[in-house]
C-alpha cells in the first residue's frame, strides 16, 4: 500500500487508511450463494395436507447469528478537499503516518474510494442477511476521513469477530492481482490477534481466488498474502483485522472489472465467503 498525501494525488497510488457452518459435501461457496439467493420455502405441518390452515414459512438459515463483524471502506470521497485534515500526522506506533489519503483511481477517473464504498456497502448487506451485526467506518462516500487510528477504533470498541479493511491498489500498469495484508507483531496491542488475523487472511485469501477468478498479485507477497507493520488500522486494532486489495486499479483489464457493478457483487461475495468460513471454523 502507498498512502500518499492530498498534495501528491496526481501521483496517487493506494494508501493506508482492508465456511463453517456449510453442509457437508458442496462447495462452501456454491452452499453459499444458494443460499443468499433461495426464496423462503414454506413447510406445512404434518397431518393438515388438504386443509386451510396457512402455511408456515421454515426458519431462515442465519449461519451468522450474534457475530460483529466491522468493513472499512478505504479512504473518503472528500478527502481530496480537506488537505490539512488529511494531511494531519497521527501516531501508528511504529511511525507517524498522515491521518488519511485520498487513495488511487482507474486511469478513466473511477476513484478508488467510490469503489472501496460500493463493495462495501454489497458486503454489508450479504453479512446482514446472514445474520450479522455490521458496523461501518464511514456513513457515505462524501465526507473526509475518519483517521486510521479510529477507524480501528471503531471494530475495537464494538469488540468486533472480525474487521475488514477494503482497497484496491494503484501500481503499475503491467502489475496486476489481488492481497491480503495482514499484521505483525510490534510490541503493541495488535500482537494477541496476530494469529488469528492471519487465520482470518488466508480464509479470505482463499474464497476471494476461488470466487472471483483474480490471480494473487504478481508483485507483492506471496501467494497472495502479504504481512505489514506500518498500517494504523492493523497496528492498533485488538480485533482480528486484515487488509483486502482486490486488485491494481490501473491495470486496464482489473479496471474494467471493478468498474462492472456485478463484478463488484462477486467481490462482496467472495468477501462474505471468507469472512464466514474464518468466523464458523
């Protein structure tokens, strides 16, 4: 990730600010979508065939049931009007790092932050429908920030199950593929969830290749999985947290993908897919 200030946004690349429970002999993933898309059965109850009595709807399938789980859309549609705001230094405890960025975009204009909401916003209502309490950092795609340090704030204070972090990188154009980065140990609070963040990485990891066709990148990590100590939203988070980069926006063929609304549906789903098979391991 390459968080740069408002004051270099021509350059800009992407900055800092991000299954159990399946029926034993299917493909999670296929278990998954049928079961986002399946209508509600109705079931009549033994011995009334034949009579009047209105049918009774079979409970929902809610596989995520009491879990909390918080998505970070990366960086903010005003950002790019707030300099002094976002330029703002604030305290990762490995270094000083500015408050936000205004993140990349496609070489058509197609901002990463528009992007980072949309999926988000898709993921959210997957989750919500699978029975999950869902938090977001940020309320629209038109105001500035938060700051990293709050946005993992916000998934610690809701002690969430687990906190994504969504991106989409702005590396060179022959560069392409999608990671997952994920936290290391700094002597700091972020250290009791290291394992499990990297449990939650490769579950994501896993379902965001199966089900979106992506490739791991092809010039960071690897394997698709990347571990940093420079990120706020990781060092600072005591949830189990990740970072997802779905991909180069500046890549022509990525690009186009991301800027297809089913494709960024497919995302959100991998996404889910993931989330839920670390959350039901």
């Amino acid at each position: 990730m390459r968080a740069l200030p408002v004051s270099v946004l021509a350059l800009c690349g992407l900055a800092v600010s991000a299954c159990g429970g399946a029926l034993p002999g299917a493909p999670v993933a296929d278990q998954m979508a049928r079961r986002d898309a399946a209508p509600t059965v109705s079931a009549e109850p033994a011995g009334t065939a034949g009579s009047a009595r209105p049918a009774e709807k079979a409970p929902l399938v809610r596989p995520l049931e009491g879990r909390v789980v918080v998505i970070d859309p990366g960086h903010n549609g005003g950002n790019a009007r707030a300099p002094k705001e976002i330029n703002r230094k604030v305290n990762v405890l490995t270094q000083w790092k500015s408050c936000d960025t205004t993140g990349t975009s496609t070489n058509s204009g197609y901002p990463e932050a528009a992007f980072t909401w949309d999926v988000s916003k898709r993921l959210r209502k997957i989750l919500k429908k699978r029975g999950a309490t869902v938090k977001l950092t940020r309320p629209n795609n038109t105001g500035v920030g938060p700051c990293i340090t709050e946005r993992a704030a916000i998934a610690n204070r809701l002690k969430a199950d687990a906190a994504i972090s969504v991106h989409a990188d702005g590396s060179a154009p022959g560069n392409r593929g999608f990671h997952v980065i994920m936290p290391k140990k700094i002597g700091g609070p972020v250290d009791p969830v290291v394992g499990e963040s990297a449990k939650l990485g490769k579950a994501v990891r896993d379902a965001f290749r199966k089900d979106t066709g992506l490739p791991y990148s092809t010039y960071i990590g690897k394997k698709g999985l990347d571990y940093r100590s420079d990120l706020g939203g990781l060092n600072l988070s005591t949830v189990p947290k990740i970072f997802i980069e779905a991909g180069n926006m500046r890549n022509a063929g990525e690009a186009a993908k991301f800027r297809d609304p089913r494709f960024r549906q497919k995302i959100a789903l991998a996404l889910a897919n993931g989330l839920q098979h670390y959350l039901n391991a």
